[in-house]
C-alpha cells in the first residue's frame, strides 16, 4: 500500500477565479463526478463550489507555505513505513472547508463526518485532509493534519465503520500525531470527567452521545443535539493523551 498525493490547489484556485454563477457550479459538479453522475471522480466535497473571495486567500495562505510539498515529504515519510507491496494506492486531496462564510458548512459536524464517514472515501481509495478557512495555518499545522488523516484512512481500511464509543476513540488514538508534539496543556489538563463519560459510555451506539464526547456541549448545542456537560478536554484530546501512555509504555 502506498499513499500520493494529487496536488488540487491551482486547479480549485482556477474554479475560484471564476465569477459565482451557474457556471462555476456546472465546473464544480464536472471535476466531483467525472462522467458519471451521483459518482466521486475527485474528493473535493469540502469545497464549496459558491464560496465567496475569502476562499481565494486562504488558498494563497497555503501556497505560501508549500503546503503541497510539505503533504508529500509527510506522504513519503509515511509510505516508509508500510507494506511495500503495490496491491493498493490512496490518492489524498487536501479539501478546505468554509466554515467562515459557508452559510451551510457547521464546522462540528462537517468535522465529524470528515474523520468517521470515511467509508464512499476509503472504497475509492481517497484520502482527504481537511482544513478550514477560519483557521491560522503553519506549516506544522499542516504536517500534523495530513498525518492524522493518513492515519485515519489506514485505520480504516482495516477496520469497518465504527458504531460504539469505544471503537470511535480507537480510531482516533491510532491517528493522533504525538510525534514532535510540546503541547503541555495535555500535561495539565484534567482528564477524569471525559475518563469518566467514556467509561460510563463506552459501547454506546448513540450518535448524540459519542457527538458529545469528541465536540463538547458547545458543538451539540450548535447543532440542537442533547447536552451532556462535557467541555475542555474533549474526546480528540483524551485520545491523543492515550495515544502518548501507550507510547511510552510500549
């Protein structure tokens, strides 16, 4: 298995160039499917094909860091480190999503999707980082992101969709990027009401329940979904926390 990169920044900074209209969306929907329609030809479904200028600067935030050539170091380190057998190689797209100005982007459950509903991804043999225009980016910023999400589509593709809370975190202890992590927060954060949710929760199948766990009452309440009581740290954090036990004790 191999990863490779299909570099998409120019080609959706020429998509943008294009004034909004019908016409843009024709283009858009074009590159999506390819030829055959409802079909993924090219994961590009975090774009939104209607975003506003905004879009076109954050795209140029991204070339100024090389953004793409920073992806394939991070692609070639990791393909160093799998099966060198050719049987299989993913394509990984980096997507950007508005969740600034994108009137029907929510950051918490466009998020969600982007990590769980892999599975359209993963049986075209894509692999899709997400980032977002509301965020600063860095070039760590973008080695980390598309580590995890390599991470996370291997996972995947040697494990089926996950339904529990347990198997939503397992996911997601495998795809955090600890190396070369100094976060401290992670050090003093106190982790016993999210180790105490989890363990209370853990083979529960309900989506409102593991929603909460990884995006907080902050996140469900943006989307009118239950409330729990669980703030900072959440879910993604106590993963990446287990994910650094595990480390140092193997």
């Amino acid at each position: 298995m191999r990863f490779q990169l299909k570099p998409i920044l120019s080609e959706i900074k020429d998509l943008y160039a294009k004034p909004i209209s019908t016409e843009r969306f024709k283009a858009y929907i074009s590159k999506l499917q390819g030829g055959t329609k409802g079909d993924m030809a090219l994961p590009i479904g975090g774009f939104n094909p209607m975003a506003k200028e905004h879009i076109l600067q954050k795209i140029s935030e991204l070339e100024n860091l090389n953004a793409e050539i920073v992806m394939k170091e991070i692609i070639a380190k990791f393909n160093s480190t799998l099966d060198k057998s050719p049987s299989k190689e993913i394509t990984v797209v980096l997507n950007i999503a508005d969740d600034l100005k994108g009137g029907w982007t929510n950051f918490f459950s466009t998020d969600f999707d982007s990590k769980f509903k892999l599975n359209a991804f993963v049986n075209r043999q894509f692999c899709v980082p997400y980032f977002w225009t509301s965020e600063s980016y860095s070039r760590a910023l973008i080695a980390s992101r598309t580590l995890e999400y390599l991470k996370r589509t291997l996972y995947r593709v040697n494990h089926p969709q996950p339904k529990t809370l347990e198997e939503h975190l397992e996911q997601e202890v495998f795809s955090a990027s600890i190396e070369n992590d100094d976060d401290q927060s992670y050090k003093e954060a106190n982790f016993r009401k999210i180790e105490s949710y989890y363990s209370e929760n853990k083979l529960s199948e309900e989506y409102d329940r593991i929603f909460n766990f990884f995006y907080g009452d902050s996140g469900s309440e943006s989307l009118g979904y239950k409330k729990y009581g669980i703030e900072r740290p959440l879910g993604y954090e106590y993963a990446k926390q287990i994910a650094k036990i595990r480390k140092r004790t193997t």
